[in-house]
C-alpha cells in the first residue's frame, strides 16, 4: 500500500494557510522575547545578511539609506 499525497488531500495546507501558520509561529517566538532578545536577533540577522557583503556593497548601503557623513561616522578608526 503506498501513501502518496495529492493535492486534494485535507491535510495539506494551501499557501494561504501555509503562510498564516508561518505568521502565527512568527508571532509566538516574537511574543515571547524581551527586548534584549530582539535586538540580539535582529543583530545576527544583520551580521547574516552582511557576511557576504564586500566593503563595496556595504558603503554602497550605507549611502544609500543615510548618506556620506553617516558612513563617515561608522568607518573603524584608525
């Protein structure tokens, strides 16, 4: 006997409800973290997104969406 799923089975989700769950567990983790854990996260995710960045890319960035005295003001002292 083979259990292969089809579309039309009940206990598949359709994107709308896929992405609603995706919400819902969201929230909960959001829910239930403090401010310092949130910072924490949104930091990692940042360093995440930033690893493969080149210093190119990461000025680009920061002109970007701020502008050059900004980028002036993160640049590493010497």
């Amino acid at each position: 006997m083979s259990f292969v799923s089809f579309p039309t089975d009940p206990n598949i989700m359709n994107n709308e409800q896929l992405n609603q769950l995706k919400e819902n567990y969201a929230n909960m983790i959001v829910e239930g973290m403090d401010m310092d854990d949130l910072c924490q996260m949104c930091f990692d995710m940042l360093m995440d997104a930033y690893q493969d960045c080149t210093e190119d890319d990461i000025k680009g960035e920061v002109i970007e969406l701020y502008d050059e005295e900004m980028l002036e003001s993160l640049m590493p002292v010497e």
